[in-house]
C-alpha cells in the first residue's frame, strides 16, 4: 500500500511540475488531482520537494478557491517561469500558413510526424516546439483539437522509444520507481500502437517486478503507424 501511495503521490508531483507541456493544461491536471489525492496521497506529498505547494493548491481547488482551470500564481511551479516563457507566441503571416497547411495535412504516423518536425516555423522552436506552438494556438481555437493528436502522436513514439530502450537496460532502483511513477503514461500511449504496443506494456510490467533486462535481442521498432 506504501509503495502505492508513493508512486501515485510522485506522479502527481510530476504532472505538477509538467503542467506546461501537457495538453489541456491546468483544466487536465487539476482533474487529476481532485480525483487522485487521496488523504494517503496527500501526506506522502507533504514530505516530497515542493510536494506542499501542491498540496496547498488540491486544497484551493477542493475549497473552491481556484477554479478548475487555473492555480494561484504563488503557487506555479518554478516560480512560474515556464509559463512565462512560452508566452506570447506570435508567428508572421508565412509562418500561420506553412503551419496550418502542416496541421491539417497531419496523420498519425512517423512519417508525417517527421515532416511537420521539419518545418521552419516547428524548427525555429528548437526542443520547446510542442509548447510554444501550443502557445500559439490560442489564437486559432479551430486547430487546437488537430495539434491534440499530433501531441499525442509525438508523446507516442516518444514514450516508446524510451521504453524499448529500457527494456535492454539494467533498471536501478530509482529507474524502477520512476517507471512505475510514470506507468499510467506507458499505459495511455503504448496501447496506441496496437498488440505491439500492449506488448511492450507488459514487458515495462515484468520489468518492474524483474528489475533485470527482458530478454530480447533487439529493442522492437515502432510501428509506422497509431
């Protein structure tokens, strides 16, 4: 049951700290948060860094004194200055219309993934992309729900290659924890690429528990399509 507790109350600090390049932001988050923190979770969180900030800020939201969709600014993890990094983003009329034609020219697979990463108006973002685009979008409402799957696809093949990099790796035990903090991701994303991605899951699974390399002779490749 500690072991539990731990792992939810990391996870959540996580997300937390995450906020800024996950996908619906606080209004996301926050939900989480109401419905995870458990009085269990809450204590585990009290004794983590900056665990009692978040604890402050499930309070707010539970009292009603933050909305859903919003924190208060003392309470913004790194002081806030994530969130002022990425804000305003504003793009030049050539750069609206080779990002638009990139969005809605988007499928979920690698390759088309690797060709938006290659536009100009993507590459000028260096590592920060996903965030300041989404930043961007803001004023174009109408291509949010798109550069939904294309975040989503992005943290796909992300995730899988991190985990099959994993499962040919020694696993230490803070790997470990850290894995299993992060295993409700491997299990929102993994299952995108089909059997071979639920494959993989169990394998992160077993992994868990072995604490050894899984038995492979190669990490799988991904597939080329979600």
């Amino acid at each position: 049951m500690k072991a539990k507790v731990s792992v939810t109350a990391q996870r959540l600090l996580n997300l937390y700290r995450q906020e800024h390049v996950i996908f619906g932001g606080w209004a996301a988050v926050n939900e989480v948060f109401i419905n995870e923190a458990t009085p269990d979770v809450i204590k585990e969180l009290r004794e983590l860094p900056t665990g009692k900030m978040l604890v402050r800020h499930i309070e707010n939201l539970r009292s009603g004194k933050t909305p859903m969709d919003s924190i208060e600014r003392d309470l913004l993890p790194y002081g806030g200055l994530m969130t002022e990094s990425v804000a305003p983003i504003s793009l030049t009329p050539t750069e609206w219309e080779e990002l638009e034609a990139g969005i809605n020219s988007f499928i979920p697979d690698e390759e088309s993934l690797e060709k938006l990463q290659s536009l100009d108006v993507i590459k000028k973002f260096g590592d920060e992309w996903l965030v300041a685009i989404r930043a961007a979008l803001a004023e174009r409402p109408d291509l949010l729900e798109k550069w939904s799957v294309i975040a989503k696809t992005y943290r796909a093949y992300y995730l899988w290659k991190v985990a099959s990099d994993m499962i040919n790796q020694p696993l230490s035990e803070r790997a470990r924890a850290q894995l299993q903090a992060d295993m409700p991701e491997y299990e929102t994303y993994l299952p995108m690429f089909g059997n071979a991605g639920t494959e993989l899951l169990e394998k992160l699974r077993s992994f868990i528990t072995t604490i050894k390399p899984i038995d492979t002779d190669n990490a799988p490749d991904a597939p080329t399509t979600i």
